[in-house]
C-alpha cells in the first residue's frame, strides 16, 4: 500500500479517496501523536481552503480529534501560512488545514502542523499512519466532561492581515497592483492587506462559492491576470494558489515572474541590507540553472534540496537561512513565518520595488530564465515512485540524459500530490527540449498504464 502522506500531507478525490472516515481517523491518530507528551488537554487550530468539501471533513477532523479528548478552535476559511502563524502564536499544540493547494476543486487535503508552526517530519508522519492502519490500537476514548471540545473564532484572518503588515510594513502610495485571488483562501487577506498600505487594488477571482476554487485562476493559470495588468496599466500583479501558500507575480508589461525570479530579487536586496543570514537562498532541484548563474554573480551561497518546500524548510532550519523557496512560488521567509507565505512574498517584493523605485520588468533582469520544458506523464497513483523499475524508460531516460549532458540538464520525479510524473529538460534550444519532454512523457505514460 502506498503512503498515506505525501510531500504536501494526505490528498486525493474528496468523498472518494479522501473520506470523511479517513479524516475523522486523521484527527484522531494526530491528536494522540501530536499530544503525546503533553500534560494537557491538547488544542489543534483547525483552518481550510474555500473548496465546498473543506466543511465536510474540517467537521470530521475535529470530531475525531475531539473523540480522543482534544480541543479544537476552528478558523475557518484561512491561507495556510495564516494557521501555522496563529498555531505558533496561541502556543496551540497543533494546527491542521484542509486544502488541496492548487488542485482543481474535487481534491482536498489534509496537513498538520505542529504548535511551532512547522510541516511534521516523515517520522511523525509515519506514526500517524500506522495508528490509523492499527485501527487505534491502544488509544483511550472518553466520555462524559472528558470528550474533547469545538471553540470557533472569526477574527483569525484580522490577526494574520496585521502581523504580515507589521512584518513588512511599506508604503504603496501610489502603486496600482492587480491580485488573483484564485477564488480561494486569499480573497480577503490579501485584498485587505494590500489596501491598508496604501495601494489601489484591482481584484480578480476574489469570490469564491465553493465551486470555483482554482478554476483557470490563480498561480497556475496566469493568462488572464497578464493581459490585465496591461490593460489597466497597473505597477504589477500578484497570484496567489487556493490556499495562498504560494504567490507568482507580472510585471507591467505582462510578463511572468516566477518563484526563482522572486527569490533573486529579494535575495540580493535583503543581502545588500544584510538581512540575508549566511548570505544564502535554499532552493529544489527544480530551479532553473539562470538561477544558479545569478547567485555565483552576486556571490549569493546556494543550498539544494529535493522537491517540496517542507524539504526546503528543513535544511534553512538546519543550517540557519532566513530565505528559501522553489520555482512554482513557495517562498518561505523564515524569520516571519514557518511555510510558504504568498502574502509575505508579495509584500518583500513589493517593498523592493518602493525601496529601489524600479519596475518589476527591470528588477527582474536580475537573472536570465533559461528555457525549460515541462510535461506531465499521467501514471497510476501506487506506480508512479517506480517509473525506474521499467528497463525501456530506464534505458531512455539515460539516453536524452547523455544527450544534454553539458547543454542542460534532465530531470524526472514522480509528483507528491498527483498520479503523475514530471518530466523536466533544461537547455538552450526551447522548442527542441519541447520535443523531447513530451516524447519521453508519452513514453513513461504509455508504459505504466
């Protein structure tokens, strides 16, 4: 059977994969893992997206947390960063959010965190798994005044819209910003947030019914917000994914700005303030290489690490960084906040644009992006960590990677949140690398179904 967890928590179809049982399960054997060695009645900060599903098994996590004697407060719709900051605030022992990210509507989520605000380490993952596959063996249920309680706030998105003004607290007088909000977590926050300091806000997808979440908006969907930041001749736009983990900007003349764009940006500014601790950005392996050849520019340090920003988190805790993120616009800015936090990126970045008084499109010549081809081979779900296993796609893989060697480079993962594999080639020529990605896609597809 395959994990549970994975790179993101547990994920799959609402209803269908992930069930209300499953969730009520989860919040029973994470309440216990959670709250071990705790004297206390353990509280868990409960907070979702704005899919329709999140009601259904936001319910159900707390009845099972609350069925093994555990308190819960319920946030409601809330951007992920926002529960991991208020868990750590209220000193709460952990906090759990409903979310399938950037997924299409019928997917929904579910990741812990622990009461410092940190994405659980496998192990604790893995604890939480095999309590549930043991059908709770051992746990104590109780009854009467012990049964755990529900307490439910509604000031929660006030609280998170102040700390991250207060975090980067830069005037916008004057600028013209379009938001995509994705019809999800950021509707409000980050709307609000931005007309606080001081700008002139134009909001898109900001009105989520339950349905619309993600729906050819947001972070993954940018051609819409492009072609209006041109149109309404606005300083730059900002987009943000369902659960507002992740941020993605355009510059005026409606070019994308990705996460390593983002990340060079604020990078070198933060360390000419010398704000950047051991002058070091951790990144995946998914960064584009124009990133590297900035870096060694600016004498900027680099750090790697496999795909997923918990991995990235980990190693800046580790080794003391203060900023990290990938491509996709998962920044992490570790003195304000424990996860990607798409406000806060949008925030530093914008605070780059006053302090220097240049535009996007000039800041973001900071590095070249070098092409890259990416395409998704569609696999079945308990397959895809095997793709290797398979001597016809083994024995491809190594021939375009002997191909590139020099040129660019190659890399295949199997996806944590989906039933695919990605397939990624960098080099030079686009439409070449173009070719090759969706060959050996196609092959790994036709392969493994």
């Amino acid at each position: 059977m395959a994990r549970l967890f994975g790179t993101d928590g547990v994920r799959g179809v609402a209803n269908e994969e992930l069930t209300p049982l499953l969730a009520m399960q989860l919040g029973q054997a994470g309440a216990c893992v959670l709250a071990k060695e705790k004297e206390h009645k353990p509280t868990i900060m409960v907070g979702c997206d704005t899919r329709i599903s999140g009601d259904m098994l936001a319910n159900a996590l707390m009845a099972g947390a609350c069925s093994v004697g555990a308190n819960c407060i319920y946030v409601g719709v809330l951007p992920t960063p926002a529960v991991a900051y208020l868990a750590r605030k209220y000193k709460v022992d952990a906090g759990a959010v409903i979310s399938a990210s950037h997924n299409p509507v019928e997917f929904n989520g579910i990741k812990f965190f622990d009461g410092k605000g940190y994405k659980l380490p496998d192990a604790m993952e893995d604890e939480i798994e095999s309590l549930i596959k043991s059908g709770m063996q051992g746990v104590k249920f109780p009854t009467g005044t012990s049964i755990g309680k529900i307490k439910y706030r509604n000031d929660a998105r006030e609280e998170y819209i102040n700390h991250s003004i207060r975090a980067v607290n830069v005037n916008l007088n004057g600028m013209k910003i379009v938001v995509d909000c994705a019809e999800g977590a950021s509707y409000y926050t980050s709307v609000e947030a931005l007309k606080e300091l001081g700008a002139q806000v134009v909001a898109i997808h900001n009105n989520p019914d339950g349905t619309n979440i993600n729906a050819n908006c947001g972070s993954t969907h940018m051609e819409e917000l492009q072609a209006r930041v041109v149109y309404e001749k606005a300083n730059v736009g900002l987009a943000f994914d369902g659960d507002a983990d992740r941020m993605l900007a355009v510059d005026e003349n409606g070019n994308m700005v990705d996460g390593d764009q983002i990340m060079a940006i604020v990078g070198n500014h933060m360390k000419k303030q010398g704000k950047l601790k051991n002058e070091t950005i951790v990144t995946t392996v998914m960064s584009n290489l124009g990133f590297t050849l900035m870096a060694n520019k600016y004498d900027i340090k680099l750090e790697q690490t496999k795909v997923g920003d918990r991995y990235v988190l980990e190693r800046m805790v580790e080794i003391g960084a203060s900023l990290g993120g990938e491509q996709s616009g998962h920044i992490i800015f570790l003195d304000e906040n424990t996860t990607g936090d798409g406000l806060l990126s949008a925030l530093h970045l914008l605070e780059v644009m006053v302090d220097t008084g240049e535009k996007l499109s000039d800041l973001a010549e900071i590095m070249q992006v070098l092409p890259q081809a990416l395409v998704n081979a569609k696999v079945p779900n308990h397959k895809k960590e095997h793709y290797m296993e398979y001597p016809e796609i083994a024995a491809a893989i190594e021939e375009i990677t002997n191909k590139f060697a020099g040129e660019g480079r190659v890399l295949i993962r199997p996806s944590g949140t989906e039933p695919l594999v990605r397939v990624m080639i960098e080099g030079k020529d686009k439409a070449q690398i173009q070719q090759e990605a969706e060959k050996l896609a196609s092959l790994i597809q036709d392969i493994m179904f």
